[in-house]
C-alpha cells in the first residue's frame, strides 16, 4: 500500500462531486450568482492551505466512510443542501468515474495526468476568483513537487493501491451504460483499440536476440485489437496539453445521469461485512478525520443568505423513493466506533464539527448532527 495515494484520490474524488454539482445547478436552473458562490464556496474549502497540508502528509488510506465522511461536509460547505439520497448518489457516481478513469489510464503515471485534468477544469469554474485560483495552483505545484520525481514502480503502487479501495464498488451508471462501457454487472469494459501508452509499441511483434544481445529473428502475430501510438506524452506541467483525456467532464453536455446497485452477492456481502465488523483502525481514523477536518475552514452562511436544496434525482419523488429503496447494507448508514476509548479526541471532534454545523432547510428531512461521533453512528 502506497503513502502517497491519499492526495490524488482525494483530488480525483472532489473534482468529480464539482463536475456533478455543476451539472445539477445547471438542470435545476440555481440563479448564477447563487451557483458561482457554492462552487467558490466549496473550492476555496476543498483547496485551504491548512487542509492540503494535512492531505500531502504520508499516510495510509482510510476506510470509505471516513472519506465519504469528508466529503458530505464539503458538500455543504456553501448554502447548497443534499439529502441522504442525493449525498449516496453524488458519492455513487464520483467513486465509479474515478474508478474508470484509474482503471483504463494507459499507464500508472497517467494518474498524475487525470488529476491535472480536473484541476484544470476546477480552475475554469472559478475564473473571476484570483485568491482561490492561486489556491488550485499552489496544489498544482504541490503535486508537481510530491509526485514529479517518483519511479515507474512507485506509481504502480499507487494505483494498485486505488484499485483495492475501488475493487468492490460496482455501482452501474446510466452513461457507462450507454456508452457501453460497463457491463449490466456494473463491471467495465476494457477496451481493444486505441492508444497505446506512452514509450511503448504497438502489439503484433515479438523480437528474438542472441546471447550477445543481437537480434536474430522476427515474428509478427495477430493482436485482435486496433492500436495506435500516441502522438506525444501529456504534459505534466503546470500549464499544457494533458493529452489523455480521463479526468475530463463528462457532464459538460447535458444528460440524465442515473445509478443502480449491480445486486451481486459479492458486493452485498462485502459492504456488510464492512458495516457489521469491528474496525480496529476505528481510533486512527477519529485520530485522521480530527486532523484532515480541523483543517478545513467551513464558512457559515450569513442570516441574510437563502439556503436551498439540491436535488440529484430528477424529481423529488425519485429522490424519495431512492432513499426507501436502496439497500440498507449497500448506504453508509452504519459506523462501529467505540466513542468511549479517546475522551480527549472526541472533545476535539466535537469542537470541529461544532464548526462546520449546518442550517438545515425546512425542506430537508435528514439530520445532520454536529457532534462527528453522532453523526457517524447515524451515516
């Protein structure tokens, strides 16, 4: 397992929930000056110095509840509200996009070239803010610096690393669907063609040399696939032509986007074994949240700002219906913690989340817990 993963999974992720977000104020038609402020809101949180700092520290990979955990409040870190529905599928279909994009990269190092593809559409959505593009751009060059000099094999485990936090998450999406790029099992399609990556050669020849080194023989096969070489190598710098493009938004035309749970035995058995199970990195990940959040600056809204609620369903009945049908070992319902073992974190805890309290909307059901420890035990 990699140290280094949690920075680009984390970025990755995010840059996902704001293409999503984007999307859904623009089909819910949210007034512009009320859309820029939630995706300035949530950018300049997501981006806080305090908070990458403690992202860019090596650590290990936490369970997907305390990430989702994370998330959920950075969602709400304007005056947007989502429903437990809406939250699962908003965090349905960041992980599976993301892990497409880590699944089909053509090499390990590509990783580093998605995550510069969503911040560079994060800094698109924020043009008309300089102190917050600075921000971006201060990560931009955070990355450049961690993960610039890394070996071919470092990467590698880098992305074996996200392919095991992925590995039983099989959530079918409309779009993949549609595409034909995952299965009715919520499993994706490996494609047969196309680029092959960069510095390697298109398959079909295999090559025999003597013990001298010298080649002797030439033989072709048949590949089955229909490959190309890559015209050039994707820019890693701060500005450039990333040339892949996973990472992109795939939501910038506009189009329905649903998920399913895929029903497979192993799936169900595997989230509630996860749920049902006593975690023994239950104080660690207390002891990670209390860092990874304390360093986030949630800005309350004003008593003059009009919160307002955003639906990912097309319609509240769908929502709702959503939020009755859905598997209670397939949500994030359910967090065993013994609260009791760390007095003086949970106080910490609690003084965080104190912070990051929310005003709920009379429209809102669902309930948003300030002290962390309840809130876990209610997710």
């Amino acid at each position: 397992m990699s140290t280094r993963t949690l920075p680009l999974l984390f970025l990755n992720l995010g840059g996902e929930m704001l293409y999503i977000l984007d999307q859904r104020l623009r089909a819910q038609s949210i007034p512009g000056e009320k859309a820029r402020k939630v995706m300035n809101d949530i950018i300049a949180t997501m981006f806080n110095k305090k908070f990458m700092e403690e992202l860019f520290k090596p650590q290990e990979l936490y369970s997907k509840k305390a990430l989702r955990t994370v998330y959920d409040r950075l969602a709400h870190a304007s005056i947007m509200r989502l429903n437990q529905a809406s939250m699962d599928k908003l965090y349905d279909l960041m992980t599976m996009a993301f892990k497409y994009q880590v699944l089909l990269c053509p090499r390990p190092k590509d990783i580093l070239l998605i995550t510069f593809n969503h911040l560079d559409a994060i800094k698109d959505f924020i043009l008309d803010s300089p102190s917050i593009l600075n921000q971006v751009d201060e990560t931009f060059r955070q990355l450049i610096d961690t993960y610039g000099s890394l070996s071919d094999g470092e990467f590698q485990l880098i992305r074996q690393t996200l392919l095991i936090f992925f590995q039983d998450m099989h959530i079918r999406v409309s779009i993949f669907l549609k595409d034909k790029v995952q299965n009715s099992n919520g499993r994706f399609v490996l494609p047969t063609s196309g680029p092959v990556p960069w510095g390697t050669e298109v398959p079909g020849l295999i090559r025999i040399f003597d013990s001298q080194g010298d080649e002797m023989k030439r033989t072709e096969f048949v590949h089955g696939g229909n490959y190309l070489l890559p015209l050039r190598e994707g820019s890693f710098d701060l500005y450039g032509d990333r040339v892949i493009k996973l990472g992109t938004n795939m939501y910038s035309i506009s189009r329905p986007v649903e998920t399913h749970m895929s029903g497979t035995a192993k799936n169900t058995a595997s989230r509630i074994k996860e749920n049902a199970a006593p975690n023994p990195l239950a104080k660690e990940e207390l002891n990670f949240l209390a860092r990874l959040m304390g360093g986030l600056e949630i800005k309350k809204p004003l008593g003059t700002e009009a919160g307002f609620r955003l639906n990912l369903f097309t319609t509240d009945e769908e929502e709702e219906h959503a939020a009755l049908t859905r598997p209670e070992e397939l949500s994030y319902q359910v967090v065993s913690i013994q609260a009791d073992q760390d007095r003086e974190r949970n106080e910490e805890l609690s003084r965080i989340m104190e912070e990051f309290d929310v005003q709920e909307q009379p429209r809102q059901s669902t309930s948003k817990g300030a002290d962390l420890l309840a809130m876990m035990d209610e997710l």
